[in-house]
C-alpha cells in the first residue's frame, strides 16, 4: 500500500509539472520562438531521418528554415538553436541529435563564443525541452548559469509553481502541435519598423557598456571569446571528429554583431586546424535590408530574410556534395513538404501583404458582376490605402472612375447592372436608401450610410433590415447574389491604428456556402487554360494554379517556372526560369484590369511582374508600362482574353 | 541551512533514519552530532567557539555550586552523624557560606554568558548611541567601528543554559555529570535556531532515553512538519510581500490609511504564521525523533488581553522571564519591604499589586530590548510592559466598571470584543517591532489615522504592492483556515491526532494536499530571496 501511495505521488508531482511548466508553443506572434514546440517536434521525428542540424543561438532559427531547403535540395536537416543558447547547450544538442541520427553536417553558430551572461530563464527552456537522460543530467550541470537553474531544471515546480494563477485549458488539455512543419526555425511575418535598426543597441564597434553606477566595464567590441564556451565548441569538434561529421562554423546574419569578432573567431578556428566561419554576412548574393528583412529592427530576419539566408544556405549544401536528395524517396518529408507549401502560401497571404489578398477578392467579385450587385461604403478614410490596383478592379465592377474616395470623405456606392452603377463622395455624411428586384421576383432593399472622418462615427450596410456591416475603417462591401438576394459576402479593408492595412471578409452567419469562392472556378479554368503572351509574343508560358489562388507561370517545354532570383524581393530583381520548388516565392497572384491587362504580382515580393528593355523579367513596385505587356489568350491563341471590363 | 531548505529537509531525513538505525545506547550521540553539524553549518566555525564557551562554563559553574551544595549538605549529614547539634548561628553560618561561594559561580555564569550575549547582540547598539552622544557634544566619530559577529541561536541558547544554570542554584534538580550529554541540550538542533527555550527537566530524560520506532508518533510529528512548512511558504511569506511593500516604503510612496493598517494587521499574521510555523517545523522534526519540546504558542490570537496574549504566545520566553525575573524581584526580601510600606501608603488593593506591576514591568521591559538591538524594541518593550503591567494594576477597577455596567464578561460579545481590542492594541505595538525604527513607527501610526481611504479596497490599488488579485484571495482564505484550525486546537481537538488515526488512504490523501498546497502555493524558488524565519534573527 506504502509503495502504491508513493507512486501515486510521484505520478501526481509529473502530471503537476507537466501542467504548470509553461508549453512555449511556438505561435507566429509570440515574443519567444516557440521553444517547447520546436524541441517537441524534434523528438517526433523518426530515427535517421536527419542529415544536418543547426545550433547555436537565436540568429540561427530566425535564419535558417529546413522545409525550404528541403524544397530546393531534398535535403533533411533540423534547427535546434535557441534564444541566447550557450555553447555548453549547443554541444548537448548535439548529442542529442547524434544518438537518434547519422548526421552528415553540424552547422555551430558562433555568437555564443562572444558570450554575455547566460540567461537562467532561456537557458532553462533548453534544459527544460530535453527528454530525461544522462545527457539531460551532464547538461542541467554544464549549462546551468546558477544553482536555481540547476534546481529548476531537476525539479522544474521550483520555478513555475507560482504559475498557478496563469493556467488555461491549454495548461491541462495540451496543445495541438500538428500545424508546426518548420523543422526548428521560427519565421516572423513582419518588419518592426518603429525606428531604423542603426539606432537601436546594435553590437557596433563603438558600443561601450556603462555599469549601473556609469563606469564602463567593458567595450562591446573588444569582448574577447568565451573560454567556456570555446571549450565547448572543442567539445563539439571533437565529437564530429569521431564521428565522420563535417562542423561548420557559421555566423547567421544580424546586426547583433561586428567584424573584429568574425576576425578573432576565425583566429581561434585556423589555430585549432577548423574551418573558418562561412559568414552570411559576408556572402556574394547575400545583401539584407535591415529594416525590411528583420522583423526586430537587425537582430534576427524575418520570413524574407530567411528565405534569402535558407537560399544561400541551400546552395552551400549542394556544394559540399555529401548529401543526398530525398525527394524521390521519402515518405514523411514530402508529405510534410506538400503541407508547409500550403502554409507557407496562405500564411504570406494572410499576414505578409494583405492587398493581395484584396486584389483577389475584388477580382472575384468583378469576375461576376453579371451574377452579383455590390453595395460600398467608406468608414473614416480610404484615401490613404487606396490604389491603383484596387481603382482598376471597381472600374471593373462598373464604376467608371474607380470609388476615388478622397481624403476623410464620405462614399456611397452601388453596382448593379441592372439597374443603377454609381458612386457618392462628400464631406457630409451620405445615405442612401435603395431597392432592387432579385431573379427569382423578390424585392429587396438597402440602406447605406457613410461617415467620413469629419461627419461622425455612423456607418451602416442593411440589406432587407439585417446590418452587414464589419465597422472596420476603411472600404466596407456587400456582395447580393442577383439571383435571390442574397448577401453572399461582406468585406472590410483599411488601415488598423497602427497604421497596417488589414482586410476581413465573411460568409454572413448561416450560410454554409461560400458561394463567392464556388463562382471562381471557371475564371481559374480560364487562366489556366490560357497561354500568357508578353509583348505580343507567345512565350510558352501558362498558368499552373494552387488550391487558393495562386498561379505559378511556368514553361511549357521545360517545366521551370518564373521565380525572383535569390530570393530577393528588392527592386528590379531579375526574375528567372528556375526548377519548381512550389514554394511562395514561385506564386503569382493575378487579375485583370478594366483594360484588359495581366495584373501579376509575386506572392513573395508583392511587386509586379514587369520586362524591362532588354526583354527579361524583373520585379518592379509601380505599376507601369513594364508592367502592361502581358494578356492572357486562349488556348488557341485567338483574341485577347478580358476581364469583365 | 534554513529550516525550510531543502538541505533541512534532506539533513533532517538522513538524521532520522541514523537515529533508529544505530543502537539505541548511542542514539543521544547521533542527536549530538547531527545537532553540530547543523550549528557548523550555519554558523561556521567562529559561532561554534561561543556556544562551546558557553557549554562549557555553564557546565562547569553548575558542577561546582552543585558541589558547593553537597559539601554543605554533607557538613550537615557529619554533624548529624556525629551526634553533634549545630546551633542555628552554626547552621546559618554555614548556609550563608555555601550561598555566597554558590553565588560566586552564579554571578560569574551568568555575567559571562549574558555578557557574551549583551556584547554581541547589543554592542553596536550601545557604542553607535555613546557615539551618537559625544556626536551631540562635537566628539563624535573617534570610537573605531566594530562588527560583531552573532552565533546563530544566541539568544536562545543563552537562555536555555542561564535558566539551567539559575535551576541548579536554586537546587530545583542535580546538575549534568556527562558533559556530552549537556552539551546537546545546549545544542540540540531543533530548538537552536528559534526556540522554544526548554527547561532541562523537561528536556534531559528524553534526550537521553532510548527511543523507539512510533508509527502514530512520526506521523503526527510529519503532520506538523507539514503544518509548519504550509504556515511559513504560503502564509507568512505571502504576506510578507505586502507588508514589506508597505512598511518599506509607506514614505516615498505615500501610503496612508488602511492601507497602512492592512499591513499591520497582516504582519500579525505574517510574524505569527512565520513564528508558529517554524515552531511546527521544530516540533514536528522533534516528535519525529521521539523527542516532544515545550509548547510555545496556545492559539495567540484568542487571547483577550494582552497579558493573556503574552500568556500564549512564545510561552517559553514567557515561562522563563516569569520564572527567572518575575518571581526572583516578586518575592525577594526587597519588594517584600517594598511591599508593607506601600500597603500603608496606597492601601491594601494596590499595595499588593504594585510590585508585581513593577515586576512584570521590568520582565516586558527585557523581552522588547530582547528582541533585537535598536530604540524600537525597548519603546515596543515599554509598550507591552505598560499595558501588562496596568492591567495588573487596574483589573480590580476593570471589574467594578464592567459590575456597574452590567457586562457580562463571559458573553460571546462581550469576549469577541475583548480579542478584537487585544488585537487592535497588539497591532499598534506591531509597528514598533516591524518598523525601521521607533520614529517610523511613529510617523507610520500617524499615516495610519492620516486618512480613512475606505476607497483602497475597490479601486485596485491594493493590488499594485506585489500581490494580485488571485493571490490576495489565497491568502485571506489561507488566513482564515488558519485561524480555523487555531479554533479547533482551543476546543481541544488537536487535528493532526486526529489525521494520524485515519486510514492509511484518507491519511496518504490528506498528507498529499498538505505538500501540493506547498509545493503550488508556497512562496519559494527561484527568483526568491527567501527571508530566513522572523525570530531567527532574535
């Protein structure tokens, strides 16, 4: 009974600490990188499965995104770096790995070689994530910063047993990780732009650390390596050494850093015989814009960043030739690989430029204004979102000037062919009460007021009585089906009070039909049907579409399809024929203008499709004469194929 | 090591279990050594040098007047023998003489060891204030600065042996021949660090007898161990944050009210759950042992005047200055002189009844300068001494107020409302023994009544001083259950008893909700700089 009762304790102290010991899910707008979920994953991974990992400290998950490579190359590999991870948790990592996998490749960040102080809090969440074992038990030692890690990491309720006032359902229940495919990286799907990255703690070479008491203690770029830490990173070569795998020092990119450290590193490594750092920073092909491809003002990179950083990254790989291409072999890869590729596209959709994703819905919209009435109005402001894209898709629906809401000012409007097209702009607030007859004979009526910033807060979209509106600022739509009356879709876009444009669009409540999407199936058949032509010129392109609007352009005869080199989403980037990986940089979003032009916007880049003067591909942010060369014909090549203009 | 360590915790295991494993002749000697490890190891070595000084002089002296005694003794078992009848000159003479060299060995024990103590403790003290007065008189700043160091448990020890000591002159039992033996009375670790101050009698036969495995016993002492941990890690230290909050920094930022008040009234509980947990800790570690210490808390809190509070509270620091400072000016040939002449001055009443006002007096007087080193504890200690000793000295004029009043003094109102005003005054002295010093006090008692901001406890400013909503209600329902189980135990029904003598699995499920309301509710970790136990420090 006595030894029952103590089992019954010990399992009651596991399921406590299982509940009270935070999950650090990775989710795509933590502050954190998500450690829990990303150590997890690990361990579900099957034995043998990996070719190379990655450790070392935070620079390197933001940089380096497995599923990506694997798209380009076949080749498996795992991020398992962390937030401020020290080498002593980088070599236990790597013996980690090495017990259930015959690796190929240890790729060691060498931030930590220039260490700060350890972090208890971060390096806890490394030890923490760790699967009990004697390995486990040398790194809680080894790593721990303190003798309160130590004890947190043996008995983890010493630290988090005051989290009995946070716990939720997730705490209990657990949480669902089969929507994380990233393979240890973390990707951001933002800038933080609040101010230029040269301002912010940046690990210059004239940064000097003031003490409390405002003595210097030490100049940041004169840091020497970490003898700790070098000992570990002894550790780590040593273990590939005996067993037959290539350690790469790499230095992931950041502005968390200098050049007198990547001088001293690589004096340290040539003197013990390593290779010296494969600096991303310092790489042909390589260029970064601090602010746009780092969503933390230069720390670490954003999805953009990374996918530039996992392109060269990739490219390093195949040319050290020991690896082989699993893509034609392995089950579990590529059908994790088919669903990131789904991920990645509607989540670059959803959070990265959400204009597109306006684009599409106004072209779906346009696509049927014989089958649809549009009811609009304008909340606040529209003027400082709108543009020429959207212009040209309401000019498709019908209102001859686009809505041209001009600033601060209220906007009626209303399509309907078959009655009236027409649109109101004033300082005043506007109203309009209307009706219409549907096919099957029913009447149906409207009521639409606008409130400018300058005439109130009123916004109203009825139809027969039921508000639509979503009381968003901005451009507020209702699309009525003609054929009953009903509403079949309300939509709002604009500008949130940070400023970002963010649009939402909803099946009014009991429906169960989206019968706005249902209706895009014969415009998608058309333009895959069809043959692009540039410039008058068939150029054996077409339209090879993805279950959610997007298009890759791909050559018939070859099989290659149109992607912006390196990953790069900068001006005039020179876009080529290159092997299909299907990943988001491949897609296209694509619509018709009221003049009948191919709009086609890189889903990566969100800039347009354009060929310069010597005829070749290059992305550009305006739309201009570059970019009005392009029409899409049928299959048999007669007349050019219009939107509904 | 804290009582409430892990390394205690794991000590006090590896203790137990050597403790009724070895042969039950040397039991005592693991007690021994055991209880000097835990001296060294929260000492060091430098504190060790003081407790074996004072083992050993006390020891010594004891020896002697017992010695002393019996010569005396045998001169007159000698004369008896020989037939000779001393004249009461003689027999006086000779009395006299023993009593004088006796009280060589008294008097030198006891200036020793309270001198350590009195230097030691209050040596700062005292030389800060001289340096403090030739500061006033423009020579300040020449005596050169001291640090002392203070042996962990002085105070406590210090008692324990000077009460022994004192015991042995009076003759109340022989003295200690093994001086091992003696030494872990002096030492023994439960009681070193915060009490309670045992009396030899009551603690030397256990120490030295045999003890056997005990299933209900261990139990019951587990149970309290529990107790006490659960008093200290989720009430004390809980309520500790508040307080400190408050107390530190009532000034910069402004703190007024009932916010002040709140404070105190729960450093009452805080002090209280603080002090009788690491009782319980202390007792439950002994009962473990087989070893059962002198109460030193009867529910404090239901007291119904502050000489009753003082009756219940710490009982043994209570005990021992009635015994040794109390009854010694009470019943001396002084106070007994004293005594007629004020009888015949103030009457009979108060005749009687002022000596043992100024007695108990002075005994208060000792407990507050015992409590620590700084002007606050003597105006704390003149503050309890002077509603003690005025409730000595008033209670017959209390009584015909209430037979004039017509008040039933054992009515339920009447006692509720004698335990909210005991609380009330305790509460005020609270603020000498918390405060950073007794001008503090002062100006945080003035803060108090300052403003009747009944608005505290709605608009959420009570929960920006370190403790949210959620834990504010763990705590006052903690409280509460507190002072629920301090119910139960003055009816008499000891709880733990009672869970000891349930079945093994209502037994295994309540032992489990008492270490995972610990563990989960507990103030600990990392993070925390876990303050040592209030009384420690005394």
């Amino acid at each position: 009974m006595l030894i029952f009762f103590c089992a019954i304790g010990i399992f009651l102290i596991v399921r406590l600490t299982d509940v009270m010991v935070p999950k650090w899910t990775y989710t795509m707008d933590r502050d954190d990188a998500g450690e829990g979920t990303r150590y997890r994953d690990f361990y579900k991974l099957p034995d043998n499965t990996l070719d190379y990992i990655v450790v070392g400290t935070s620079h390197a998950n933001y940089a380096v995104n497995p599923m990506q490579i694997y798209e380009e190359t076949g080749y498996t590999g795992y991020v398992l770096a962390g937030e401020q991870q020290n080498m002593s948790c980088s070599y236990y990592w790597v013996l980690e790995a090495g017990k259930k996998h015959k690796l190929k490749a240890v790729f060691v960040d060498v931030s930590s070689l220039i260490a700060d102080k350890d972090s208890s809090s971060l390096i806890l969440k490394e030890l923490l994530a760790m699967k009990p074992s004697i390995t486990k038990f040398h790194a809680i030692f080894d790593c721990s910063p303190d003798m309160d890690t130590v004890y947190s990491a043996l008995f983890p309720l010493y630290n988090f047993h005051d989290r009995w006032t946070d716990l939720n359902r997730e705490s209990f229940q657990g949480v669902n990780e089969s929507n994380y495919y990233l393979r240890g990286s973390a990707l951001r799907f933002y800038s933080s732009n609040e101010y230029a990255s040269d301002e912010v703690g940046i690990r210059t070479t004239e940064k000097t650390v003031l003490e409390t008491d405002g003595t210097q203690s030490y100049s940041e770029a004169h840091m020497d390596i970490s003898s700790d830490a070098a000992s570990y990173l002894e550790k780590i070569i040593a273990y590939c050494n005996e067993n037959d795998i290539q350690m790469i020092p790499v230095k992931c990119p950041t502005r968390h850093w200098n050049s007198e450290w990547t001088d001293k590193i690589n004096a340290y490594l040539a003197d013990r015989g390593a290779n010296k750092i494969e600096n991303m920073l310092d790489q042909d092909g390589l260029k970064f814009d601090w602010d746009t491809d780092t969503h933390d003002n230069g720390y670490h990179l954003n999805y953009v960043g990374n996918a530039k950083t996992s392109h060269w990254f990739a490219g390093y790989l195949k040319s050290m030739n020991i690896f082989t291409d699993h893509r034609s072999t392995d089950g579990i890869w590529n059908e994790t690989a088919d669903t990131y590729l789904k991920w990645e596209r509607s989540t670059v959709y959803d959070c990265l430029y959400p204009r597109q994703k306006i684009y599409r819905y106004l072209s779906d919209v346009a696509d049927h204004t014989d089958k649809y009435i549009v009811l609009l109005m304008v909340y606040q402001d529209a003027e400082a979102f709108y543009d020429t894209g959207m212009d040209e898709l309401f000019q498709r629906m019908g209102f001859e000037n686009g809505i041209n809401p001009e600033s601060q000012k209220s906007v009626v409007a209303v399509a309907d062919r078959d009655g009236d097209i027409f649109s109101r702009t004033s300082y005043r607030k506007e109203e309009l009460l209307g009706s219409f007859v549907s096919k099957d004979g029913e009447k149906h009526s409207y009521h639409i007021v606008s409130s400018g910033a300058t005439s109130g807060k009123e916004s109203i979209l009825e139809v027969d009585g039921r508000e639509y509106t979503c009381d968003f600022p901005g451009i507020n739509m209702v699309v009525i089906d003609r054929s009953d009356g009903k509403v079949i879709s309300r939509s709002a876009f604009g500008l949130d009070d940070k400023g970002k444009l963010c649009f939402e669009d909803h099946v009014p409540d009991g429906d169960a039909e989206d019968r706005l999407r249902n209706n895009t199936e014969s415009e998608k058949t058309k333009i895959e049907n069809g043959v692009l032509i540039t410039n008058g010129n068939k150029k054996n392109l077409k339209f090879v579409s993805t279950d959610d609007g997007c298009y890759m352009i791909k050559d018939i005869e070859s099989g290659m399809v149109l992607t912006p080199e390196n990953f790069d989403n900068a001006e005039r980037t020179p876009v080529t024929m290159q092997e299909e990986t299907g990943l988001a940089s491949q897609q296209w979003t694509v619509f018709t203008d009221s003049n009948g032009n191919m709009r086609i916007l890189s889903l990566f880049a969100d800039k347009y499709l354009a060929v310069d003067r010597s005829g070749n591909y290059v992305l550009t942010a305006e739309y201009g004469d570059e970019s009005k060369c392009f029409e899409l014909r049928s299959e048999h090549g007669k007349g050019k194929e219009q939107g509904a203009a | 090591m804290t009582l409430f360590s892990l390394t205690f915790f794991v000590f006090l295991l590896l203790t137990i279990l050597v403790y009724y494993i070895v042969p039950k002749k040397i039991q005592w000697a693991v007690l021994l050594i055991a209880s000097y490890f835990f001296y060294c190891y929260g000492t060091g070595w430098k504190g060790v040098v003081f407790i074996l000084v004072t083992t050993i002089t006390t020891y010594l002296a004891a020896r002697k007047i017992e010695k002393i005694q019996l010569a005396y003794q045998a001169k007159l078992d000698e004369a008896k023998a020989s037939g000779k009848k001393l004249s009461s000159d003689e027999k006086n003479g000779l009395k006299n003489e023993s009593v004088k060299q006796k009280r060589v060995y008294l008097i030198a024990g006891l200036l020793l060891n309270f001198g350590i103590l009195i230097v030691l403790k209050y040596g700062n003290f005292v030389i800060d204030n001289i340096d403090a007065a030739m500061t006033a008189f423009g020579m300040g700043g020449r005596i050169p600065e001291t640090s002392f160091i203070l042996p962990l448990g002085i105070s406590f020890y210090t008692f324990i042996t000077m009460g022994y000591l004192i015991d042995i002159y009076r003759g109340k039992y022989a003295a200690d021949h093994k001086f091992f033996h003696f030494a872990l009375f002096t030492a023994y670790f439960p009681q070193i660090i915060q009490g309670p101050i045992g009396r030899y009698n009551d603690m030397a036969k256990q120490l030295e007898e045999p003890h056997y495995w005990d299933d209900f016993g261990f139990r019951t002492g587990f149970m309290r161990l529990l107790w006490g941990y659960f008093k200290k890690m989720v009430i004390a230290e809980r309520a500790g944050i508040f307080v400190n909050e408050v107390f530190s920094n009532y000034d910069s930022a402004g703190y007024q009210g009932f916010v002040i008040f709140i404070a105190a009234l729960l450093y009452g509980f805080q002090i209280y759950a603080d002090f009788s947990g690491g009782m319980d800790i202390v007792f439950g570690a002994s009962d473990m042992l087989g070893i059962h210490l002198t109460e030193n808390f009867r529910q404090p809190y239901f007291a119904k005047s502050v000489s009753e509070f003082w009756q219940r509270w710490h009982m043994t620091l209570g005990g021992w200055m009635k015994d040794y400072v109390f009854y010694p000016i009470c019943l001396s040939k002084r106070a007994a002189r004293a005594q007629k002449s004020l009888k015949k001055k103030f009457g009979n009443h108060y005749g009687r009844v002022l000596v043992p006002t100024f007695a108990s007096f002075i005994a208060f007087l000792i407990v507050g300068i015992w409590h620590g080193a700084e002007w606050k504890y003597v105006v704390y200690g003149i503050f309890m001494a002077t509603f003690v000793s005025s409730n000595t000295l008033f209670e017959q004029l209390y009584m015909d107020i209430r037979t004039k009043l017509k008040i039933d003094d054992k009515s339920f109102w009447y006692s509720s409302f004698q335990v909210l005003r005991t609380t009330m005054i305790v509460l005020v002295g609270r603020f000498f023994s918390r405060g950073t010093s007794a001008m503090d006090a002062v100006r945080m008692i003035r803060a108090m009544f300052s403003s009747f901001n009944l608005w505290v406890f709605s608009d959420n400013s009570l929960l920006n001083m370190g403790l949210d909503q959620k834990n504010w209600n763990l705590l006052i329902v903690m409280i509460v259950f507190l002072m629920v189980v301090d119910y139960f135990n003055e009816k008499g029904v000891v709880i733990r008893n009672r869970i000891a003598g349930m079945v093994f699995p209502a037994r295994w499920i309540v032992y489990y909700a008492a270490i995972f309301a610990v563990l989960i509710f507990g103030i600990y970790g990392a993070g925390y700089d876990a303050s040592s136990f209030i009384y420690q420090n005394f």
